[in-house]
C-alpha cells in the first residue's frame, strides 16, 4: 500500500480525461509543516492561525505572529498558504480572551464575530499577516461569516491596515488574495453574492454540517442521526461551487468531507478546484483523483 501511495509522490492530481485538482494541506502549526512536505502537499489550504492564541495566558504580539506566518510562507517557498484568522470561541476557550459564559458556544461569541468586536486584535493579526505575505504566497480568509456585511467590514479593515503599512514603508503582496470559509448555512445560501466580494471561497464542511443538520459536531451520542453525507450538505456544496464559478472565483473544501474518497468523484463533478486535507491524506486523495475519468 505505501508503495502504491509512494508513486503518486511527485505526480501531479490530474484526472485521466486533464482535469487537474489543487491537493492542499491543513495545519494548526508550523511544527506540521514537515508533514505537509514529506507528504507531497501542493499548498496549505488551512493553516488553523488559532494555535498561536491557544496554551498561554496573553495575546500573542504582532512580532511572534508575523514570525510564524513569515516562516510557513518562506517554508513553503512560493507554494499557496491560506491563513484563516482567529477561530477562537466554541469548543475553542482561551481565559484572556474574557468571554462571557453561553449556553450555545457554537452559536455565539466566536471566529469573525470577535474579531469585528474588537478591531484592535484583528488589525495586530492582519498587520502580522500581510507582512509576512511579502516572503512567499500568503492569502487570508476569514471564519463563520454569514453575511456580506460581515465581509465588507472585514476587508475595510484589512485595507486600512494595507493604507497604514504603505504609509509606513512596510512591504506586504498587494495582491493577496482574500477569501472566506463557507460553513454556516447562511453563507452557502448567500455564495452568489458572497462571490461578488472575494477572490475564492473555502468550504467548511465539519461546521456546515454542524449548522445543517443541527448536530453538534462533537455530541457522539447523535452519531445515530448524524448523516456525514446528508443530501442537504451535498446541494449546499454543490450550490456554493456552482455560484462561486459564476463569480469567476476558485472554490474548494477544506473540511473532513474533503478526503472523504467516497465523494471525490461526486465534488469533482460539481468543479472543485481544491481539496485542503489533512497531510496523511494528500496522497491517497491524488491517487484517487488520478484513477478517476469524469469524461465516463
Ligand atoms: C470546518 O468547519 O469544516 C473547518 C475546516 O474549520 P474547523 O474544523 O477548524 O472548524
Ligand atoms: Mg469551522
């Protein structure tokens, strides 16, 4: 079996019938990135930006930030890497963030919502950011957005902190591109207008799924209800690739749904243009990729 995976090392996620497919990885920390490489990733689809808030008892400054980032960017050596910023909240609790106690943390204080709260920690993390797209192929995206509002408001001040770095001098990639993660039902019924505001959407299917079928995605006694290949998942999938496209924007899938190899064929047929797996599951995906003829 490894021997089988070891051939697709190097080959490019191609279907028989041409159509070629960005196999990315996801990661919660640079200390993955070896991972990343030693499997064969084309890019970082996920880099989960919450690891540098997590396991301390203050804010992370905009110097150890921009050090991580700057440091996957150089690693990856021109290769995509897409930072989410900050998804904190929900099963994700840190003390100094001081958020008040919820009965439904899924549903209240967390991801973009914190951020638009409190401008002055989401600056320090765009700052940190575009700094480091200087040094390699950087883009950003932002969580949890339901409306495009949210997004509006997001990409203001992105592009205030962008006027501020030109003022100052800084080198950042004014062509950075920016995108969202569509997991929340609103957001995929909303795509043909999210599309209009962003350059590429990335599905979370673990929270999308959440959020569809009204299951807490780490309730394990509902696994009996839980249905990981719900019809309704599937057309909300199929929906926000079809009006990203019209868009003219690249869409993919960042979340487990995406190295499910059941539904690879049926993804490609709705015209993903990436899959961000796990590392482990770069090379069994791209050999599934490579078996398929979508033109049968
Ligand atoms: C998702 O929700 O599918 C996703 C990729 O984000 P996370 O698992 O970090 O919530
Ligand atoms: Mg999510």
């Amino acid at each position: 079996r490894r021997q089988e995976l070891e051939s697709v090392r190097g080959t490019e996620s191609i279907t028989r019938d041409g159509r070629h497919i960005d196999v990315y990885a996801n990661i919660g920390n640079p200390d993955n990135l070896s991972q990343v490489l030693s499997n064969d990733a084309e890019g970082i689809g996920l880099f989960r930006s919450e690891f540098l808030y997590l396991g301390r008892n203050t804010y992370p400054t905009e110097e150890e930030q921009f050090e991580a980032y700057k440091k996957t960017a150089q690693t990856m050596a021109g290769k995509k890497v897409i930072i989410r910023t900050l998804d904190i909240g929900a099963d994700k609790k840190v003390d100094y963030f001081n958020l008040a106690p919820e009965e439904n943390p899924a549903m209240g204080m967390r991801a973009i919502r914190i951020c638009l709260t409190r401008p002055e920690l989401f600056r320090t993390q765009l700052r940190a950011l575009c700094r480091a797209s200087a040094f390699g192929t950087i883009a950003v995206m932002f969580p949890m957005i339901i409306s495009t509002d949210e997004v509006r408001r997001a990409k203001a001040i992105l592009q205030d902190v962008q006027r501020e770095l030109d003022e100052q001098g800084v080198k950042y990639d004014s062509h950075m591109e920016v995108g969202i993660m569509i997991e929340t039902p609103a957001a995929a019924v909303m795509s043909d207008e999210l599309a209009k505001e962003v350059d590429f959407f990335s599905i979370g299917s673990n929270d999308l799924t959440q959020y569809t079928l009204a299951i807490d995605r780490q309730q394990t006694q509902l696994d009996a209800f839980f249905d990981a290949h719900h019809p309704a998942v599937l057309r909300l999938i199929g929906q926000t690739i079809a009006n990203g496209h019209k868009e003219g924007i690249w869409v993919g899938i960042c979340g487990e749904l995406g190295a499910d190899l059941a539904l690879t064929e049926t993804f490609l047929r709705m015209g993903v243009d990436e899959l961000s797996v796990s590392p482990p599951a770069v090379l069994p995906l791209r050999e599934k990729i490579r078996s398929l003829d979508l033109k049968k």
